[in-house]
C-alpha cells in the first residue's frame, strides 16, 4: 500500500509542470526544514479557531463511500482522487485543510496542493481527533460561534 504513496508522490514530482505563481514539489523539498514541519501540520483546537475566523477551509479527501458511511459536517467531500480536477472548488485566499481519518491521504493530499500554489496544512489529529474534540461543550460553542 504505501509503495502506491510513494509513486503518487514521485508522479506530482514528473509532473507538476506549474507557472510561476505555483510551488514545485522539489523546491517545497529542497527548503523543507523544522519550521516548515510544523508549518504543514494543523491541530483540532486550531482549525476549529480558522475555521471560525474564516480563514480555513476543512477538505475530507476519502473515498465517497467513506463519507458517506461517516462525516465531520464543517468538512467539503473533494475525495483524493478527484482533487486533480475538481481545484476550482478551493478557495485560495483560505488555508485549506486536508483530512482523513488518521493522516495519510491528507498528507499527499496537502503536498499536491502546495504544488498547485495553495496555502495548505493537514489536519495532524485526522478527522477521528477532530470528531473527538467537537464533544460535548466544545461543540456547543462552535456551533453558537459559527451560526453569529
């Protein structure tokens, strides 16, 4: 499974032919360092804060049937494999958030769309810690902060 990761990634790296506005994978490769770690990485209580402010948007990259079957309501479904040709949905004055249940599809997800000259981070805590999160009083919150 993850020998199809890592031929996704090498084909974004043969194929990212992007204009001058647009990062390339190996330039996001060659200046990756600590700052930059942490810079791609976004935790449940923080998006929740971008979210609110209208700075993010939450994408849930997983198979259709996936979201179907469970879902985050604050998340739009653009599933991995239909991102390449559904971008004109993502707004790029916002972060916009890549999500799974645990990380890995929202990694690629996040590195693709740097490529494409997106401001973006993946959700460290998957859609699972971010579910965990909005309980109970933290739910009550966002959703009476949101709805103003």
């Amino acid at each position: 499974m993850k020998s199809k990761y890592i031929f996704f990634l090498i084909m974004l790296m043969v194929t990212a032919n992007v204009n001058a506005k647009e990062q390339k994978l190996s330039e996001f490769l060659t200046h990756f360092d600590y700052e930059a770690r942490i810079e791609m990485k976004v935790g449940a209580s923080e998006l929740v804060g971008l979210l609110q402010n209208g700075k993010a948007e939450l994408i849930d990259i997983r198979f259709k049937e996936e979201y179907e079957a469970w879902h985050v309501g604050i998340a739009k479904s653009i599933p991995l494999n239909e991102l390449p040709n559904r971008l004109k949905e993502l707004d790029k004055e916002k972060i916009i958030v890549t999500a799974c249940p645990h990380k890995d599809r929202a990694i690629i997800a996040m590195t693709y769309l740097k490529t494409k000259g997106y401001k973006t981070r993946y959700l460290k805590d998957g859609l699972i810690g971010l579910a965990e999160y909005l309980r109970g009083d933290n739910a009550k919150i966002f959703v009476q902060q949101t709805r103003k």
